[in-house]
C-alpha cells in the first residue's frame, strides 16, 4: 500500500528521503559490510557519524560553548528523575510549572528527592490545561536550585507563548515536541531535552542540552545511566548508546539542514498550523478548547462535540490514509500531529476531509468549553 499520512504524537512520521536513505545504507554503512546496527560504538565508524551529530546539532541549534550535548537513553521520561539528582544543590529546592501531565509526571517523580513545589498550573483553568500560565519572578523561591517547565503539551496542544523569566535560577524544560520546530535561544535554558521520535528522530533516544555549571553536584545515589557528568565524560558512551537512534537522527539533522535550517522549518510549521488553525476559526462545525495564545504549532486538537460524530471523522479519515487522528482516550475528539516531517499535502488532504465531513453530516452546534 502507499504510505498513509501519520498524525501521531509520536512517534511520528519520518521523511520519505530518510528513509530511504537509512535504507540504502541498512546492510552495509559506508562500504564498511556491516549495517550501522553492527558497527561497534567504538569504531572509527561511528565515532564519526556521533561527531558529525553534535556538530550539526550545535550548529542547527546555535548552541552556546558552555553547554554540554548528550544522546541519551531512557526517554524523556527519565529525565523527571535525572534533573532533580543532577540539579539540587543541598538545599534541595526546585519549583515546578505545571500544564499538563507530563510536568505533573515530573513533578512528582522530582518529589522523591527534595523540597519540589508547584509554582504555577493551568490546572486550575477551564477547560484543564487547555492554556498555559502567567508567571513573573515573584512565582519562584529565590533560593531554588531550578525551576522546571514543559514548553508544549502534547495531549491538549498547547504551547508556552514566552519564556519565563526566572532571574538567575536555571531554568530547565522538556521540549519534546517542540524542538527543532523553530529556532529557540538556548542560552536562556540552564537545561534542555527533548524524545527524538516526536520531530527529530525515531524512539529510544532522548536528548539533553545541558549548561556546563549544572554538571558535577549529583547526588552520591544517582544512577551511573543518569549522571550527566560521566554521560558527558564518557561523549554520551559510558555504555552502548542506542547507535541505529543516533544513526537516525544524524540524517533528520541532515535532512533539515538541507532544506534550510531551523527558520525554513518554521516557515514551513507555521505555514501547515495556519491552515487548520484557519479551518477551525472559520467553521461552527469543530471546536478548538485551546487558549488562542497559546496554541501549538506542531499538535492541534479539535472536536466535533459528538462523540459518534469524532469517531465517524476518524474512521473516514483512515480510510483516506489520515491516520492516528485518535486524541488522547481522557479528553477525547481528534489530535493532529503535524511534526517536521509532516507535508503539506497531507494537511491540505487533513483540511478537505474537515470541509467535506463538516457537509456530509448534519450540522453540530460547538459545545461550550
């Protein structure tokens, strides 16, 4: 069959020329007779393909000379435990922001180890997590070693429309879903990372862009797989690192370089936002709930309002090779992954199913939300 259109959070659809490229060095990388997936990560080999990354990483990104890049395992979600065991200080005081159930799910992970609080949530709002909150430094405790946000919510579609202002206290953020969408100023960030398989990559491997300051006061009990400091040691090596991911991400990072960098993607994601974003502005037959200032690029969320009607839109959109349009079983209606790697074509078939469907059926009245 051809391949279908992946509007799946994660992990997302690749580009067709990654692929085909990772399938055209599959069994034998470089003439060297093995596939990347054999080559030993102590190989000139790989050495090469895990320096040519972090260059180009850097590079794409603008990344400051003293911060630290490392091509980690684990996920983003072992991240809510190795920033609290490699950032507190002995005061053991971080702040937390909260807006949805990732930096929940940190937040309380970050409770086992010392004297984490929540800052600020949109938790409160109506409808739930649906924007993002005001913050000044007046939120923050002065004597906090961090405080820690997640840029975007990947299940409702919102994303931070500023950065915080946090004064001197680092500031970390998982950017899963966001980064490599836009350009960002990582010097404003103590620490950053981000799941490779939602924009930049396939999953397995997670990224951490991490200020050279904040390395080197872990906590005595942390896991030698969460130490940043022997992680950075050891250029991401201490042990096998997940070489076909690094593999992976080396040609997205190739690919974007290729076709203009961080703005062309921007350009590109802004370009494929609007035009369902427009859709829905201009229809009475979907609902958005998400704040208008807040809305993310990359994951929008809509809703019919009948949930007979929401699965009817799925199903015809599979059969037009829309897939994954499923949002998440807690809030239900549909989620719109439109990643990097997304095409236009496949949000341009996404707003002409919209059109056509909201004809087809009997008009629906949005709820209120």
């Amino acid at each position: 069959m051809n391949r279908v259109y992946n509007f799946s959070s994660g992990p997302s659809m690749l580009p067709l020329a990654v692929l085909e490229k990772a399938r055209e060095e599959l069994t034998n990388y470089k003439n060297s007779g093995m596939s990347v997936m054999e080559i030993p990560h102590t190989s000139p080999e790989f050495d090469e393909i895990i320096t040519s990354l972090e260059k180009s990483v850097r590079d794409l990104l603008e990344i400051p000379e003293n911060y630290k890049v490392l091509f980690l395992q684990g996920g983003a979600t072992s991240q809510y435990a190795a920033v609290p065991l490699n950032l507190l200080s002995e005061r053991k005081c971080a702040d937390y922001i909260i807006t949805g159930q990732r930096s929940r799910n940190a937040y309380l992970e970050a409770k086992k180890y010392g004297d984490i609080v929540i800052a600020a949530s949109s938790g409160g709002a109506g409808p739930v997590y649906n924007t993002v909150p005001e913050t000044s430094k007046a939120n923050f405790r002065p004597d906090a070693d961090y405080v820690y946000m997640c840029y975007t919510n990947a299940v409702c579609g919102t994303k931070f429309n500023y950065v915080p202002d946090t004064g001197n206290i680092p500031l970390v953020a998982d950017m899963t879903g966001f980064l490599f969408s836009e350009p960002v100023d990582v010097s404003k960030f103590g620490l950053i990372f981000a799941s490779a398989e939602a924009n930049f990559g396939i999953a397995g491997l997670t990224l951490v862009i991490v200020r050279d300051d904040l390395i080197g006061r872990v906590n005595p009990l942390t896991p030698s797989m969460l130490n940043y400091k022997l992680l950075a040691d050891n250029r991401s090596m201490y042990n096998t690192p997940p070489t076909f991911n690094v593999y992976m991400f080396k040609l997205m990072v190739d690919w974007m370089l290729s076709i203009g960098g961080l703005h062309e993607l921007k350009r590109r994601n802004e370009r494929k936002a609007s035009i369902i974003y427009d859709e829905l502005d201009r229809s009475q037959f979907y609902t958005t709930p998400v704040d208008n200032r807040c809305r993310s690029m990359m994951v929008i969320r809509f809703f019919t309002g009948d949930a007979d009607l929401d699965e009817k839109f799925i199903a015809e959109a599979a059969a037009r090779g829309l897939t994954n349009l499923r949002a998440d079983k807690n809030i239900g209606g549909m989620r719109a992954a439109i990643y990097n790697s997304m095409p236009i074509e496949g949000v341009e078939k996404l707003k002409q199913l919209m059109k056509e469907f909201a004809e087809d059926n009997p008009r629906f009245e949005g709820i209120e939300m």
